[in-house]
C-alpha cells in the first residue's frame, strides 16, 4: 500500500508534530503526527511522475547567482520550499555553483520587508541550514526584532506579517500573545483575511497563510469560521480561486495554497470534492506537460511563480511507495 506524504504544509508543523492536542470546534489541530492521517484524507496524490517534471522545470528557472525569480523576492524562497516538499535537497540545486541557499545568505543587506526576511527563514529552516547567514546576520532575530507592540504587528503588510507568525513558531521562537489577538482581530466577517490593512475583500491566499500561523500558535477559534470562508471560496471545478470578489475561476496558486491550510487544519479532503474532483486532483490538472503550472485556465503559459507556489502543495501531497 502506497503511504500518502502529508507534512501538514511546512516544515513549521513537522517541527511541532508532537503528541496530538485536543479538537476543538470540529478542527484537528495541526499537531497530529503524520503517521497518524489515514491516506483517505487525500483521495489524490501527486504521482512521482508529476513531481519529476516539475523539479526539472524549476531548476531550468534558477539564474547564475543560485536565485528563482518570479515576483519579488520571496520567489526564490517558494521554489526553495517547492523542492524541499518534493524531496529535493535545494543546497544541490545549483547554477554556476550557487544555490538558492547561498543567494538568501547574500541579500541580507537588501531584505524588501520583514515579511521577506521571514520567507527566506522559514526556508533556511526548511532546507535544513543555519538560520544565520556567513556574515552573522541573523535572519530569526531580524524577524523577532520588526515585532511592533503598539500595533501588533511584524510587518504592516498582513500577508508579511503571517509567515512572520509561520517562521518564529516553526523557530521555536514564542509570538507574543497580544500580536496573535491582533491578528485574530483583523479576520473579517466572512472569515478571511484581506491582503490589506486598511481591509479591503477577504482572499484565500491571505486566509491560508493565517490559518497556518494561528494553528502553530494553537489559537483554534478563528479556524472554523475560515473553514466556512474557503467553503465560499471554492469553484465547481474543485480548485479555489484568488477571491470571489474578481470571479470564481479557480487558479494554481490559490488551490495550492489552499490545500495547504486544510491539511493544516486536519481537514479530509474527500470532503472537498466537487463533482468527484478533490483540490489536489484540480491543482495536478492545471500542471502544463513541461512539468510548470499555469496560472489558470485562462492564462495557459508556463508561469513560475504558480510553480514555486503550487509545487509545495504538490510536493506535500505526493505519493510514496
């Protein structure tokens, strides 16, 4: 019998996989061990085939100086996480004999945002590295240090300060209790997160990146209403879409994304069928025969960016013999 890959989406839940903790509302918390989830909770799984393809076309992306990149600098952490879930050790994957590990260790004179700077944490701590760079610079103190107790917050971009909540906690580090009630405070009425502050409309890619880091904080209340806002979220193809507010055409990135935060909350995502079509069915469905995803449908080019960000949930979900 094949064993199904669940890492419960980052390596910030591997390192928290202890004993389980009570339920509470109905969620499984995310610190269940991983031998403990019987493969039906994914009625698909990513064939090996599909990881290959996908692997050879992120390293054909990597540049001379070891980065990926796409949108901004938190690409070239994506990708990192992208082949660490699918069983690839990213200090391998080099160009002119840079890694992507070796181009994080040099931007530390140049991070865009703390957000970034805990993007490319939590990937060191993924790819198994020292979170301090050759220079000394350390990445979980720049992080730990942007913390802001007038507002709450590490970064005033929400989606920034999720991963910041993500890589502390998948650090070992303790997050404050007053930044976990303001991020609590900021989910809105329909259950998402906006990627706004001002808030403007919930999205699912928002959503799932604070879903993760309430769970590795343990604060389960706010989870069952953003279960309920990912239910509104879904297309009736099975995928999710970025947000309902632009139309409900389902895309890689927030499918892959997604999947992450329900498995995350323990969710079986037999219960996400639509139509006989699971998530991780609809997210292999928008892979291109290069090996690269797409954005959408609508947009059928190879994109990069949907690689980095859909292949952790493909490497996550793959299957194993």
């Amino acid at each position: 019998m094949r064993r199904l890959a669940v890492l419960l989406t980052s390596v910030s839940i591997a390192l928290l996989s202890v004993a389980a903790i009570p339920a509470q509302a109905g969620v499984v918390p995310a610190r269940v061990h991983l031998n403990a989830l019987p493969a039906s909770f994914l009625p698909t799984c990513t064939p090996q085939s599909a990881i290959n393809r996908m692997v050879s076309y992120i390293r054909t992306q990597q540049q001379p100086d070891g980065s990926f990149p796409s949108i901004g600098q938190a690409s070239t952490a994506n990708a990192v996480n992208a082949l660490v879930f699918s069983g690839v050790n990213p200090s391998t994957v080099t160009r002119d004999g840079h890694s992507a590990i070796d181009w994080i260790y040099s931007q530390t004179g140049s991070l865009d945002s703390t957000g970034v700077a805990a993007e490319f944490l939590l990937a060191l701590l993924l790819a198994g590295r020292s979170t301090v760079a050759p220079n000394g610079f350390d990445y979980t103190a720049r992080v730990a240090n942007a913390y802001d107790p007038a507002t709450g917050l590490y970064d005033p971009n929400p989606t920034g300060n999720a991963y910041a909540l993500i890589a502390l906690r998948a650090a070992g580090r303790p997050v404050p209790p007053h930044a976990l009630s303001v991020w609590a405070g900021l989910q809105q009425a329909d259950g998402g997160w906006s990627a706004y502050i001002p808030q403007q409309n919930s999205d699912t890619n928002t959503t799932a990146v604070a879903v993760i880091g309430l769970i590795l904080s343990l604060r389960l209340g706010p989870i069952p209403s953003a279960l309920a806002y990912f239910r509104t979220q879904q297309s009736a193809d099975g995928g999710f879409t970025f947000s309902t507010f632009y139309g409900d055409t389902s895309d890689s990135n927030s499918t892959g994304l997604s999947i992450l935060a329900l498995l995350a909350t323990g969710q079986n995502l037999v219960g996400w069928e639509k139509s006989g079509v699971d998530p991780v069915k609809r997210l292999l469905q928008l892979q291109d025969p290069s090996g690269a995803f797409r954005y959408s449908d609508d947009f059928p080019g190879d994109n990069a960016f949907a690689t980095f960000q859909a292949g952790q949930a493909a490497g996550l979900t793959r299957c194993l013999p």
